[in-house]
C-alpha cells in the first residue's frame, strides 16, 4: 500500500490515475480547487474500492499552502509514499501575445506552482530516502511551437526542473517520473477536433501507473510520441522557423 | 469537437458535433449547442438512430462516471448516469450484490439504461430497469433540476423511464441492486425442436428460473418452425468448490470486412451447429455470470462483422395468447426470405408494468433477431413483420429501430403524445423526428 497525495485531483487524467492507485489499496490524499468537485471524486474511489480518501481544498496558486502541505498529508495518512502534480491550465495562445498579464498567469498556473510545490516535496522525500514524485508535464515542452509556445515554455521549466530533481535525488533512491502525454481528450482540450492521435485519460492513467510501478524516468504517452518529438526536435531551426506549426 | 459517433448498428450514419460533460455540477451546456438541437448520449450500444442526432449535437454523458454512495447492507446505490453496468458489477458482486434487469450486455450506461428502460432475462420476475430505480435527478436546458422519484415529480419519472433521453439530462441515480450468493449461475439449457415446445419449456421455467432465453435457430423451417435452445438458470447460493473458468481475455474484429459475412450459406451453417453442439436434450453446468448474461461482450466490435452498410435489429413484443400464432407468422416470413442472423432471441415477457410511458416491454412473447443491411430487401421484410406485429397488438423496440414509419410508431405507442410536454425544447433525435413527424 502506497500513501499518495494526487494535487489537481479532479482531473481527468488524475482521476483515471487515482482509481489504478486505488484499485491497488492505496491511501489517498486529494487536493484540488473546487470543493464540490474534489468531494465527488473522493466518494467515487471510496465507495468503488473502499480506501482511505481524504481532501483538501487547494488552489496551486496559494503559495502558503504549499509549506505545509507535507505536514497535512502524512499527518493524515501516516506517512506519503508517492505524489502525482497533476493540474494545468490550456493557454489561449492568442489572448497571451496580448497580454503579458496573461502569459504570466499561465506560467504561474503550469510553472511556478508545480516547481514550489516540489521544493518541499524534493526535501522530504530525499529526507525519507524512498519514494515517487511523479508530474504531468506535456509533449508540448520539447519544442516551441508558434501555436502553443507559452504552455510548451511552462511545461518545458517543468520538465527541466524534474530532470534536475532526478539528478539530485536519485542518490536518495527516490523516483522522479516526468508524464509526457500527447493529446488527451479531457475538459482542457474539449474545443479540439478528436482525431486518430488522441487518447482517453484512462489510457494515459494505464501509463502513468506503469511508469510507478517500473520507476521510470520520463514516459511520453502513449509511447508512439518519442518517437514523433524526436524527429520533431531534429528538425533545424531554419527549416523549423517556416513551419506552422 | 465534431466526431464521427455511430449506432451500435453502425446505420444509419449520422454527423453531429460533439459535447463531453465532465461534471454533474456542471451547468447544461447550452452555450456550446448554439441554436441546434442536441442528444444525451450513453455508450452508444442502441442499434438505430435513438442514439443519433444527424445534423445536431450529442451531449457525451460517459465522463459523469462516479459511484456517489452504496450501502452494502440494503445494496442501494447511488452514481452517476455515465456509470457503465460493467463497473457497477466489478465492484458490487465482490459484495454480494447484482445489477437488476440487466440486459444482453453490460457495456451499457445507467443513463441509457433508464432512457430505454431496458430488461432482460429475468424480466419474468423482476420487470424493467426501470422498477429498480429509485430516484434520479433530470437537468433541463433551462437550468432547471428536478429530483424524480415514485412520488415526488412522478410525472418526470415516469417520462423520462423510456423517455429516449428527450425530457433532460439525467445526470445521477439512486438504483436497488439485487441480492446473490454469488458470482455464479446454475444454467441449464433445454432443446426444443419446435416452437410449441418452446412455449411449454417457458411456461415451465418462469416460477422456478429467475433467468429465461431462448437462442433461436431463424433458419429453420416448417415442422421445425422456431427450434430453439431454452437457456435458464438462478444464481449458484454457495460458490462451487470447483470454480468454472472465468473468462479471460476479450477477442476483438480488427478490421471492418469490405461486405457482411453473414449470409445465408454462412448463416444456415452457423445454425445448423450451434444447436446441433448440444447433443443431449438438457445440459446443465455452473457457469460464471459474464458467459451467462453477456456473451457477446466477450468479442468487441462484433458489429462490425456486418461489414459497411451495416446492420437492422428487430425486436418485437406480441402480446397475450395472440402471441403465439403471431410469432409464428413473423417467424415464417424471415425463413421464408432467407434473412435473418445468428442472433435471434426469443423470450417471454413476465406482467409486471413498465414504468415509463413509452417502455416497451409489455406481457407477451418477444422476438430479437438481426438481419445484415441489404437494402429494400431487408427494408420490405422489416415493414412486413410491421403489418404483423401491428395486427397482433404488439410493438417495436425504439432502442433497436432504425426504419418504423412514423405510422407504425403511432401504432405502437399511441400515448406518446403524452410525452411532448415532458420533451425539452432543446432536445431532440434522428428516431424522434422520424416517427413522430415533429421538425427539428
Ligand atoms: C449486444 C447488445 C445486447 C443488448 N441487449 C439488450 C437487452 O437484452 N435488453 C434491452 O432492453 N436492450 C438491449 N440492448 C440495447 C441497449 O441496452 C440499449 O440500447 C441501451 O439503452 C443502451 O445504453 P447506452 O448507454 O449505450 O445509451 P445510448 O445508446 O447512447 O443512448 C440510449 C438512449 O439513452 C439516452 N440517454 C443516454 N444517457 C442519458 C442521460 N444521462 N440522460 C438522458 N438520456 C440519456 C439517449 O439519448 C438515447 O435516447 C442491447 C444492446 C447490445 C449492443
Ligand atoms: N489533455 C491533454 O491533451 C494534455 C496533454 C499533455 C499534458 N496534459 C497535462 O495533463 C494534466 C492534467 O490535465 P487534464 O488533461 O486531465 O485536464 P483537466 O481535466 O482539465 O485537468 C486540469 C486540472 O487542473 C486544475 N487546475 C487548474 N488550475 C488550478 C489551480 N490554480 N489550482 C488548482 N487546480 C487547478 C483544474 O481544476 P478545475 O477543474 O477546478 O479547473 C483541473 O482539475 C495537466 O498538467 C495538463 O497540462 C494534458
């Protein structure tokens, strides 16, 4: 049995999640921001599996929350063996090359506060010598794209600062997983078109709870993208600069 | 958002756009339907165009897929309309408990279940989904919530049982789970060389089976007129020391064949088999229930079997002592024309009253049976077993018709009527349109 704190719980992706960690007899701690949602999600893994669920209302952008978060969690579960950052916000790309306001916002959403929350977090975990710090990251920060380039720059300081983290902690035996999931059919991307390379969050869910239990590194999901963003990034810059990407 | 949603009998296609709601919190959705008109929509498993909105929008209720409350002492649930039987059964049979008045597969949402007031095997004894359904709660589009129970808003509940998802959304329900002693059945299955012997086997069974259906070989003819293989069987109380295999991995058909490989030839073959495996006149075995109550479940995408244009499902209710000498006509004219499918069931219906006001089931006799889609040909034999059907008394299901005519309908359900001022201005379907006349 693991001790999980899931921070953006009523996601899609981290609901999926959450019933694979559940299924496996896992305690749950659920943070999320809206209070009527973060309980339905908790009534479902407790009444579908019969763990341990608890919440606590949190937006990510509440900097003093973040200290005593670990506190909160292992007081209530006994212990965190395993954390899963799960929320984010789809920038209107448009909107941010109007407004510097904007952009700041959707880097302190998909950035700054997944990198404060980790700081604690990384502390603990090296403390306690074992454990999985696992983050959704995206695809979209291998490379900056004209349509999605303030996302893809949030998700890439994220994807940096996990492959820092790993660096440091793996001395300490702790796993540090980056999730690089393609396109996902969840609320964030309902104006899209669903075509062929769209995923449901449950098969995502599938992948990420894999990488858990393998201790992998970084995961694209599904795994066809590597291979799709390694040709994306070995693409020159010249040749890039003129695509529309 | 534009997607490419079919029913299950992949005719007739349809093309409409595409809203998930993710949420029973979540407002009706109405700013994104601007001005059209728009469907709920389960899982999809509805054979015709009651699931089809051509030209409109379907609102995807699949992500309201959260278990709210279970008691596991009275088996009263509580979840979402998106909910997939499939899900309740994996976490409620461990405890003990059954989904009521299931039908042929569990791949089907509680949303849906309601919608078509589905039943099943045991509808002998235990009626329609319906009658185990507790309270729901029903969104309009004007923002409006109702709670629906047996008495409070008794109107709405009993619209919206069988109400083809057209008076809201519904969005949770509170449904009485049925009490067993395990996970496994104690089936039996009878020979029957004729129709005669199907009904007496049938009469037989229903005070001692609480599960009765009947596989019906639809190419045989004459003094063999409706042989059929009787299937019944109650729920094993203890389980069996020696546990029958559960079944494992799902087969799927990969790819969609350029034309329908059920024809006649292939057809009469199948059949000819199928009931001729079973040489003893009774076999009796324990069997898991997934083998029992679902066995199509275990091959995904059978439907794609039919190949691209598709395929119809007819499924009638004869009513009363009628019923037999009915049966027996709709019977000869598919063998006489040659159509017809592997799947054909047969099954008697119990008298229990059906909630809604549209549901369909009814006291009587009731045949299933699919026909690959070949054109006029199959449409004229369809329209010809209307004439019988409706001579008879009877009625045609909603949730497998794709081709009644608006007269037929009219025939069958002459309250519907009595629905429109449940209907939601906003919402409407291919089916309701093409039978009731009513413009988009
Ligand atoms: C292999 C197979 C076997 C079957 N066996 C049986 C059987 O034995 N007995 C039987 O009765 N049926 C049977 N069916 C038919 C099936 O049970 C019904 O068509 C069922 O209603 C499908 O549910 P769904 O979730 O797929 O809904 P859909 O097919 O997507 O929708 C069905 C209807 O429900 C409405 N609806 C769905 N969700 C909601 C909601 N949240 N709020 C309001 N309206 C909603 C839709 O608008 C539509 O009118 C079978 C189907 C298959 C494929
Ligand atoms: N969907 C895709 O195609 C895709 C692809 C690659 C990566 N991802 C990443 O996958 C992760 C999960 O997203 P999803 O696809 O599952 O979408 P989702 O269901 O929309 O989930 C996003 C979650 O983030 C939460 N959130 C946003 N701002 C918040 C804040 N300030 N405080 C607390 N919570 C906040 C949202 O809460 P509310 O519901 O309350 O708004 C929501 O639960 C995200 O990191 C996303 O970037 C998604």
């Amino acid at each position: 049995m693991r001790r999980v704190l899931i921070i953006g719980a009523t996601s899609a992706i981290a609901q999926a999640t959450a019933r694979l960690l559940a299924a496996d007899g896992d305690a749950l701690f659920l943070a999320a921001r809206d209070r009527e949602r973060l309980q339905s999600v908790a009534d479902d893994l407790r009444v579908r599996y019969q763990v341990q669920t608890e919440t606590s209302v949190l937006d990510v952008t509440d900097y003093t929350a973040h200290e005593g978060l670990v506190d909160q969690v292992t007081t209530t579960l006994g212990g965190l063996d395993t954390v899963l950052i799960a929320h984010g916000t789809l920038p209107d790309q448009k909107a941010c090359q109007l407004s510097s306001g904007e952009t700041r916002r959707e880097i302190e959403v998909n950035a700054l506060s997944v990198i404060s929350l980790l700081t604690p977090l990384a502390n603990h975990f090296e403390q306690q010598g074992h454990g999985t710090l696992a983050v959704i990251s995206s695809v979209a920060g291998d490379r900056g794209r004209q349509s999605n380039y303030v996302y893809g720059c949030a998700k890439a300081a994220v994807t940096v600062f996990l492959g820092g983290l790993r660096n440091r902690l793996h001395s300490a035996g702790v796993q540090v997983l980056t999730i690089k999931p393609g396109f996902v059919d969840t609320p964030m991307t309902r104006e899209f078109r669903k075509g062929a390379l769209w995923a449901s969050p449950e098969k995502i869910a599938e992948g990420i709870h894999r990488a858990i239990v393998k201790r992998k590194d970084v995961v694209y999901l599904p795994g066809f993208w590597r291979l799709v963003m390694r040709m994306i990034r070995e693409i020159p810059e010249p040749v890039f600069k003129r695509l529309n990407l | 958002m534009k997607k490419y949603y079919q029913s299950w009998g992949r005719y007739p296609r349809a093309e409409q756009e595409v809203v998930r709601l993710w949420s029973r919190h979540d407002p009706f959705p109405l700013d994104r339907i601007d001005g059209k008109t728009a469907l709920p929509r389960g899982n999809g498993r509805s054979y015709g165009d009651s699931c089809l909105n051509d030209g409109g929008m379907l609102i995807d209720v699949r992500g309201l897929d959260r278990l709210i409350d279970f008691d596991p002492e009275t088996g009263i649930l509580r979840c979402e309309a998106g909910v997939l039987l499939a899900d309740i059964l994996k976490f409620a049979v461990p405890q003990g408990w059954f989904v009521p008045a299931t039908p042929g597969t569990r791949l089907i949402t509680v949303g849906g279940a309601i919608a078509n007031d589905v039943h099943g095997k045991a509808h002998h004894q235990d009626g329609t989904f319906g009658r185990h359904v507790r309270c729901f709660e029903l969104l309009r589009s004007d923002g409006s919530r109702y709670l629906c129970t047996p008495q409070e808003n008794s109107d709405w509940y009993r619209a919206t049982i069988g109400g083809l998802g057209l008076t809201g959304l519904i969005l949770w329900a509170e449904i009485a789970l049925k009490r067993i002693g395990s996970p496994y059945i104690d089936s039996e299955t009878v020979k029957c060389t004729n129709l005669d012997e199907f009904f007496s086997v049938s009469a037989d069974s229903d005070q001692d089976y609480e599960y009765t259906v009947a596989w019906l070989d639809c190419t045989a003819r004459g003094p063999r007129l409706g042989r059929a293989l009787f299937s019944r069987g109650n729920h094993v109380n203890t389980v069996p020391d020696k546990l029958p295999r559960i079944p494992g991995r799902r087969l799927s058909v990969p790819i969609e064949p350029p034309i329908t490989l059920v024809n006649s030839l292939s057809l009469r073959a199948f059949n000819k088999l199928y009931y001729a495996r079973q040489r003893e006149h009774r076999r009796r075995e324990i069997v898991h229930y997934e083998p029992f109550f679902y066995p199509l479940d275990a091959i995904l995408e059978w439907n794609r079997i039919y190949g691209p244009r598709g395929f119809f499902q007819y499924q009638c209710v004869l009513p009363g002592n009628d019923g037999r000498s009915a049966v027996r006509e709709v019977l000869e004219r598919i063998t006489a024309s040659g159509e017809g499918s592997f799947l054909a069931v047969m099954k008697i219906f119990g008298d229990l009253d059906s909630p809604g006001i549209l549901s369909f089931p009814q006291s009587g006799v009731t045949l299933a049976i699919d026909f690959p889609n070949r054109g006029r040909r199959t449409l004229s034999l369809l329209d010809q077993l209307d004439e019988v059907v409706r001579a008879a008394g009877g009625r045609v299901y909603p949730a497998k018709d794709a081709r009644m005519s608006a007269e037929s309908f009219d025939h069958y359900y002459p309250q519907w009527r009595e629905l429109l001022p449940y209907t939601d201005p906003i919402l409407s379907s291919s089916f309701w349109r093409r039978v009731t006349g009513v413009a988009a």
